[in-house]
C-alpha cells in the first residue's frame, strides 16, 4: 500500500429530514371505474384492500412534472433553496426511459446546480431504500443536502383487464429532503432482499417482447403469497428497525408503513402492539398503492390533517418487488 496519504470525506455528525412534499394526479377514479374490467365490485375491493379511490396522471402529470411538483414542496419547506441541493436520489420503476436518468432532468428543472443525480430500483421500498442512503451520505461527507424522490406512474404499467393488479396499482410522487442536524434524527436502516421471490411481483415480459406484443410491460402479482409474507415478515423487520434505534413501541407517534393493502396495514400495528395514541397511515383509500410514493405522502396527509407534527418519531417501512424491504425510525420534520 503506498504511503501516501489521502483525505476522506467528512460527513455532519447527524442526518435528519428537513422537508417533505407529494404530489398526487388530478384524475379521481373510483372503484366504480374499475369493476367492470375485472369483473369486480367496490365492496370486494374495499373489503379485501381498503381502497376507495385512486388517482391516475394525465398525460401532462409526467413522471418529470410530478417529481418536481413534490420536489419544489419538499426543498421549500426545508427552508433552502434548489442550488443547496448537492445530490438527488429518484426512486422509481415506472419512469418509461431507462437512460438518461430522470434525476438528472429532475434537479436541472429546480435549478439545481449540477448536483449528483441518478436513479434506483427498489420498488415499492424505494423511499426507505434512497432516505437510508441520503442519510449516510450527509453523514459520510459525500452530499450536504440530498433530495430523495420516490415517483411513479403505474397505471402506465397495469393492465386494466387484470384482476390482481387493476384496482391496487396508482400513481404519485413525494420528495424528502435530508441534510445535517445536531441530534440523531434517521435510525439505522433495517433492510434486505429476497431474489428467491422475484416471481411474485414482476413485469410480464422484458422491452423486447413487449415489442412483439404492442403492450407496455404489465407489472403483475401473486397477490396472497405477497399479502402473507408482507404481513408476518415485516412486522419482524418493523420491530428490528425500532429495536435498533433504541425505540420502543410506546415511544412511537406516527407509523407509516407503506400503503400497499389497508389490511396488511393493520396486520402491521396489530403486531407492533401500538399503543392507541400512536397515529396509523391509511393513506390508502384514497391513493391506492403509489409504490414509491406512498410513505411521503402519506406522512404529507398526516401533517395537513394534524395527525403527526413537525418533532414526532415516527418508524417507516416499505417492501415490494424483488422481493425488497427498507424499514427505519426518523423524526418527523
Ligand atoms: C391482491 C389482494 C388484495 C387479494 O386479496 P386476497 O385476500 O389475497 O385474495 P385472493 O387472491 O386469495 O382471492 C380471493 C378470492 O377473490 C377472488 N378475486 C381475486 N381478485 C378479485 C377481484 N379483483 N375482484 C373480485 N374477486 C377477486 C379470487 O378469485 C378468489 O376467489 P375464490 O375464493 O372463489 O377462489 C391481496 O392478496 C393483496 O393485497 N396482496 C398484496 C398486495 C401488495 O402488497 N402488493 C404490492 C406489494 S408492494
């Protein structure tokens, strides 16, 4: 090893999120909307996923156009301006290019000023998946303030005919901004993978063969081996994330598990046993499943409706396609 010596990154003591902002489509549907593809009913679905209502971007409510809608929330209520913003994390499976990447065109559209900026792949757990990053950046020296993005358009990936996936599916964007703070804020990171699992929740066919079918690549679902592994599994990894910040159920506020099913969602606090003070989302019956997008704007719900407050600790976990899973405690900005 030469003698030389290098420098290395010196990152702030902690990490906290300074700033969150969603943005939702402006097209309401309702189940009514739904059911007759699917040969289906508003109570089966209610009953079965707890969604009322979805909502689907318009041609205009772009991936690009979305993101920089919650982004622009996100950035100004963390009190900084686009130029402080160093890196953006987008986290998205839905965005049609695979290159360039829309982070890049993302940050460009703020007014970033050439930031780092790429995208991931994390699917559902992709919010969880990029704030744990963004959280180590600030503290490992390598990004000030990282504006992490989970965004997507997925009804531009579901098949309206399938019965598994029409009426779960949703798009959305929501935006977090973390940056140094003087006190612990973002817990460890508890997360993983499951490869074995890949099948249950997978695009029917590669850009190739969607050529030969004329359709974009359908996202589809083994929806009961998910709903079984999502609601025991993760309330192990929900309880390791708190455990390993050093939390303890009834010091909890908020609990903002990623809205795929009402009743995993419930599963989920059930065995949490949260006290009855500690707020549940269930952003879900209004925005169906957003992937990516659901935790921030579902805890963006909570703030506007008084539910969680600017202090309060909540624990976040997400999981989904891969199989993946990201859970962590943060205070809430
Ligand atoms: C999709 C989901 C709501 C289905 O609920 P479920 O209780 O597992 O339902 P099942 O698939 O076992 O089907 C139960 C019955 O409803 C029927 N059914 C399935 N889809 C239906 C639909 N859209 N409308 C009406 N009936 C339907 C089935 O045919 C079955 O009928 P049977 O009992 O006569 O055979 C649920 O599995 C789920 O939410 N899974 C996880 C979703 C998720 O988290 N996805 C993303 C991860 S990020």
């Amino acid at each position: 090893m030469t003698s030389v010596q290098i420098k290395e990154p010196q990152g702030a003591a902690h990490a906290r999120i300074l700033g969150i902002g969603g943005y939702s489509p402006s097209r309401v549907i309702p189940n009514s909307e739904i059911v007759d593809n699917i040969d289906s009913s508003d109570e089966w679905i209610q009953t079965r996923s707890g969604i009322r209502e979805r909502r689907w971007a318009t041609p205009e409510e772009t991936v690009q156009m979305m993101s920089v809608s919650a982004a622009r929330k996100a950035i100004e209520r963390s009190g900084l301006e686009p130029q402080q913003i160093d890196c953006v994390i987008a986290s998205t499976v839905s965005h049609l290019l695979q290159t360039p990447s829309v982070a890049t065109t993302i940050a460009t559209e703020l007014g970033c000023e050439q930031p780092a900026a790429f995208d991931i792949s994390a699917a559902c757990a992709g919010f969880c998946t990029a704030l744990a990053m963004a959280s180590d950046l600030v503290r490992g020296g390598s990004a000030k303030h990282v504006l992490v993005i989970g965004v997507e358009r997925l009804s531009d990936l579901t098949d309206p005919f399938d019965r598994g996936t029409a009426f779960i599916f949703a798009d959305g964007a929501g935006a977090a901004v973390v940056g140094p703070s003087d006190a612990p804020a973002i817990g460890p990171v508890v997360w993983g993978s499951d490869g074995a699992q890949a099948d249950l929740i997978r695009q029917k066919e590669d850009w190739r063969d969607a050529l030969l079918t004329g359709h974009l690549p359908a996202i589809v679902m083994d929806g009961n081996p998910v709903f079984r592994w999502a609601s025991f599994e993760m309330a192990k990894v929900a309880h390791e994330a708190l455990e390993r910040a050093g939390i303890t159920p009834d010091q909890l506020d908020v609990f903002v598990p990623h809205q795929a099913n009402g009743r995993i969602v419930d599963a989920l606090a059930r065995s949490m046993k949260l006290p009855e003070r500690v707020k549940v989302a269930r952003d879900i019956e209004y925005l169906g499943n957003t992937s990516a997008a659901s935790i921030p704007l579902a805890l963006e719900r909570m703030l506007e409706e008084g539910e969680a407050k600017s202090g309060d600790l909540a624990l976040f976990i997400a999981f989904g396609a891969g199989l993946v899973y990201a859970a962590q405690v943060a205070v809430v900005p």
